[in-house]
C-alpha cells in the first residue's frame, strides 16, 4: 500500500498568543497524572479549570484530585481495576477523572442524559468496582448500581471523597504508562454499545499530536463542549491540563447557544473544538447579535464535513489571525489526520480535505480487496499506528476504519463515503444496525431499516422504515418515545415510515436505494398531530416562527410536542437563541425542556414578561467563590 505520508508539516515558528512548546514523548510524559503533577508543579497558581461557577487553579485542582485518589484507594480499589464516573458538565468531573487515575485505576465515563437502560448495561459491560457520582447524580447512580448485573459493589459520592484526608507531603500516583486510562463506549453494529480502552501512553501520544498540531499552551483557554464520554472530551481536558492552559467546561443544553457565545465571549476562550452542527448555530447566533470573539485565535470542527461555506462564515466573524483546524479519526485511533489553514484557504473541491497523518502515524488507502490504492484512485482509510486501542486491529497496528475517500493531488484525502452502514448524526458516530435492533425489540414490528437522509435544513438524520405484523404500528411520537428509554436522543429516528413490505434486491437483500424519500412522504401525507394554524398573539406568531426555522416544517399545532416534530437538543438551543433575541431576552434553556409545546411555551413567556429572571453566563463564572470550598 503507499502511505498518504508518514507526518503533517509542523509549525514554523512557536506561537506566541499560547506560548506552545513542543509535547513531551509518551517516554518523558511517562502517565498522564505524572505529566499533570508536573504541570501543576510548574504553574500552581494559572487557572486550570473554569466552570460557569468555579475557577481552580491547577494547585486547587492537584489538591482535589489527591483527595479522590486517596480516598478511593481508601475504600478498598486496587490498581487495574475500572471506577465509573456519573457527573454533570462540571469541574468536579475533571478532580474526579484526575483521581482516578492517580490512584492507577481507569475511568468509565457514565452520561447521566443517557437512558438508565443503556448506562446500567455500560456499568456491568465495564465490570466498574465502584461507582463516583456527584450528589445531583445520586438517586441515578443508586439505581444503575442494583440494576447493572452483576451489580456494582460500591457507590461513593464524590462529596466524600473530596472531603477525604491525606499526607499533604504525598504526591499520589500509582499509574503506570501501560495501564488502562479509560474506557468509552461508541455505538455498536451489534445492537449493543461497543467499549473502546486506552492506556496512558496511547493518550499521551494522542494529547501530544493534537496539543502540538493546535501549537496549545500555558496561555491558553479551552473551551470543552463535549460530554465527558466523547474521545473529543479527551482531546480537549489533557491537551489543556497537561499543557498548562485552562481548561473550560461548558453545558450547551443548559446556557443554549447564546450563553455559550457570551460566555467565551467575556472569559475571552482561545482554543474552541466542537462539532460542525454546534458551530454553525454557534455563527447563526453571531450573526444575528453581531457578536465577536476577538480572542479566538484556533477553531477546531470536526465530526463532520467542513464546506466553503463554513470558511466564509469564519472569515465573517473571525479576526483573521484565527485559524481553522479540520481532523479525522475515531475513538479508537483518536485524531489520525490534521490539518490547520489560514481563513483565506479554499480548498479547490470546496470541502475541506482530511489533512495530514500526526507524528508516528500512517494511512493508507486499501481496496476492497485489501490490496494498495495508487494514485487517485478511491479506498478505504486505513490507520497504522502504534497508538491504536487495544483489540481495534488483529495485528494491533493496522486498523481498517470503514470510511472510503479518494485521494487529493497534494496527497491529502477527500472523504466520500462509508462501506457498511456507520453513519454521522450531529457529529456522533451512531451504527444503524444499533437503531435497528432497537426497533425490532418493540412490540409490532416485523422487520425495520435505518437509515440516513438530509433534512430541509441540509442537516444529516435518520429514517426508521417499519414493517408492522399486522398492519397497524403506533404513531411516530410513540416509537421515539419508546426509542428514547435505550437510545441516545442523536440516534433516535427522527422521521417514521410504515411500509408493506421493505424493498429487495434480486439477490433478496434490502434495497435501500429504493427505501422512499421521508421529505417525499412528509409532504404527501404530512407528519401526525401536525395541524397547520394561524398564530394568535405576537409571542404565539415569534415562538412558531422560530420552531418552523430550526424544524424546517409547516406551522405547528399548539399541543404539538418540538421533539415529536423531529427536535433535537441542538435544535433546542437553536429556538432559545431566537426566542431571546426577540420576545424573550430572560428565557432560560431549562425553560424551553418543561414547556415543549408551543401552548406551554408561550404560556410561560408571558408569565414571566413582568417579572424576567436575572441572567448572564458570563457573569456567573465571575461572581462565584474560586474553589466552592
């Protein structure tokens, strides 16, 4: 096979904004609590974590996580063994993560907005000893620790271990460079969520080609939008505390999209990595306030195809000195390929192209026979790492990821397809036979199909086609209900189709290509419970004006359910951002989730048009104690 080539061109010159200085090996970096003792060691007093309602220092932040570490290995877990960690978007995570690792354990990170079904499964997957969760997680975590089986043996709350004593002279760290960091699970072709491990050195090497493809340094100031769970959440939590830049965790679905710009805006964020969906909102809200954020010098997007489109809204409402970094890979190679431009670049496909291989790493492009791919010629990619998770390829180097592309003259990759049915929805890696044997589970259903379509607002989400057993199947509404207590909400169908029979091929295989189109039969029958009517009152006409942009459907019905409608939590954050720029400048995002129908929602803004609660992300970071001693 020929390799694409074998390292992406590094930096001219150190970067002055971060004060980036090269990456140690994962041989001098040694763990990555090692590496973070050393940091915090060198800089006790920078800011490490910043929360809407904390700011840590890496001091504050050492100290807290020692108590963790003592105070798991005070109850009883020894080296090796996994610990799973229930939180919310916040610092505690991060103290928690930290722990864990020093004490020489590994850390399942459990999404508390998952289904319990789901998490309960991921528990006894993992075979976590114990299970750490903050209080607000608590009832959660009681739950999936009776219901996992075999059970989990121990639940400890994260206010205890915080609290735990220890010889303050103790610089705790059992972990060794071969030890298991984490474990995170992606969906799975089997119907079940797939775990995917990683030991110190293979972290470190992954932290030391994204800190040093970004240039990351000590005057840095990332932004962390990603759930815990995510390989992008890795990225950005080592490649800021192991590099002596802050880090910023941030809940999108608690701030919405306007928060979020406002907060970066006055925290003055450097570095932002999110997916392509989040920033495209991110850019609709700043155009429509005017909004810039002048210190933004890198935006890293991923999960997605980066458009001409895309670089002209960031030449719009970047300072030119940002730059855009594109990256491809996946959980279990992290990022194998970078690339970093200048906003003026336009690539001559009009799609950003999938960059260069980090330091130690090859691709290569295979045929479907697994023989070599020369010239311009398409293949699938094709990862040879050292770095590779383990049991991701038989030969432990060589891992065939399933996405075909085709290749550049400037020897860089162009993205063209998948071959098998793995699909991205709003970034996420979601395996359609997942969904699929999800819907066959329910009660109905003879047989069913997943698969990807592009909605009216040129956004990538599923189609379920169902066949029922005897010809009467529920309504959509009840399915992503039912889908909703196993799955994701990004792997939840968002458009429903009941067919006689599904289409075959003359070899009695499905056809997707013949499945019909969704917007196709939407338009012809229409969505259930949508019933077109004119609005009554100024906030009615403003709130489904807004469901109708970000939905891309016909007016609404008053008692129409947003998620029914096809709504997602991005989507959500996509009606606040409207909303508060026009009729509701005090509407919080935790408002528009206990009022999803248009009735409820334009009840509540009028409620509370005479008495606005006071808000500011930005503000609330500010005003708090530093350490929420």
């Amino acid at each position: 096979m020929i390799p694409l080539k074998t390292s992406a061109p590094g930096p001219a010159a150190p970067d002055a904004a971060g004060g980036h200085r090269p990456f140690p090996s994962p041989a001098e970096a040694r763990t990555l609590s090692h590496r973070f003792l050393a940091v915090a060691a060198a800089h006790p007093g920078r800011e490490a974590v910043v929360t809407p309602r904390t700011r840590w220092t890496y001091a504050e932040t050492r100290e807290r996580s020692a108590r963790v570490a003592h105070g798991l290995s005070a109850a009883g877990l020894n080296p090796g063994e996994r610990v799973g960690l229930l939180f919310s978007h916040g610092a505690e995570m991060v103290a928690a993560l930290l722990g864990v690792l020093r004490a020489g354990l590994s850390y399942v990170p459990l999404d508390a907005s998952y289904p319990p079904e789901r998490l309960a499964f991921m528990a006894a997957d993992s075979g976590i000893r114990a299970l750490v969760a903050a209080a607000p997680q608590a009832g959660l975590a009681a739950r999936l620790a009776s219901e996992a089986e075999p059970p989990v043996p121990a639940v400890l709350p994260y206010e205890d271990l915080a609290r735990h004593t220890h010889p303050r002279d103790e610089a705790v760290d059992r972990a060794l460079a071969d030890s298991e960091a984490y474990v995170l699970y992606t969906s799975g072709s089997t119907g079940r969520p797939k775990a995917v491990s990683q030991p110190h050195r293979n972290v470190l090497h992954h932290t030391r080609a994204w800190a040093d493809g970004l240039r990351i340094g000590p005057g840095d100031r990332l932004s962390l939008q990603s759930a815990y769970s995510w390989d992008s959440a890795v990225q950005d939590t080592f490649s800021a505390l192991l590099t002596g830049a802050a880090l910023y965790p941030v809940d999108l679905k608690a701030l919405g999209v306007t928060g979020l710009l406002e907060w970066m805006r006055t925290e003055r964020i450097t570095v932002y990595h999110s997916t392509l969906p989040v920033f495209r909102a991110l850019v609709r809200a700043m155009e429509g306030r005017g909004t810039r954020l002048p210190a933004m010098r890198m935006l890293a997007l991923g999960g997605d195809t980066l458009h001409l489109a895309d670089l002209d809204a960031c030449r719009r409402h970047f300072d030119p000195a940002c730059r855009v970094a594109g990256a491809y890979g996946s959980t279990e190679c992290s990022c194998a390929l970078l690339r970093v431009a200048d906003l003026g670049y336009r690539p001559p496909t009009g799609v950003f192209p999938l960059g260069f291989p980090v330091s130690e790493t090859e691709v290569r492009l295979a045929g479907a026979d697994g023989r070599a791919v020369e010239g311009p010629g398409e293949g699938e990619i094709v990862v040879v790492s050292d770095y590779l998770a383990p049991g991701a390829a038989p030969d432990g180097r060589t891992y065939r990821t399933g996405d075909l592309a085709r290749r550049l003259d400037d020897g860089t990759l162009l993205l063209v397809g998948r071959r098998d049915f793995q699909v991205k929805i709003s970034g996420i890696r979601v395996e359609t036979g997942e969904v699929e044997s999800a819907l066959g589970q329910l009660p109905g259903i003879r047989e069913a199909v997943v698969a990807p379509f592009t909605d009216r607002l040129g956004e990538r989400q599923l189609a379920a086609y169902v066949v029922p057993d005897d010809g009467v199947l529920p309504e959509g509404p009840a399915l992503r209900s039912a889908l909703r207590r196993v799955l994701p909400d990004h792997a939840v169908p968002t458009e429903y189709l009941v067919l006689d029979e599904l289409p075959l091929t003359a070899n009695h295989k499905i056809d997707r290509a013949a499945l019909p189109d969704p917007l196709t039969e939407q338009d012809r029958q229409g969505r259930p419970g949508e019933r077109p009517q004119t609005p009554g009152t100024p906030v009615e006409e403003a709130v489904v004006a807004a469901w109708r942009e970000v939905l891309g459907v016909r007016p609404p019905g008053l008692d129409d359910n947003f998620f029914d409608l096809g709504g997602t939590s991005l989507r959500m954050a996509g009606v606040h951002e409207r909303l508060t720029r026009t009729v509701a400048p005090h509407l919080r995002m935790t408002d528009l989730y206990q009022a999803p129908t248009v009735r409820a929602l334009v009840r509540l803004i009028s409620a509370s048009a005479a008495s606005p609660a006071a808000s500011g992300a930005g503000g609330a970071a500010r005003g708090q104690d530093r350490g929420e001693r």
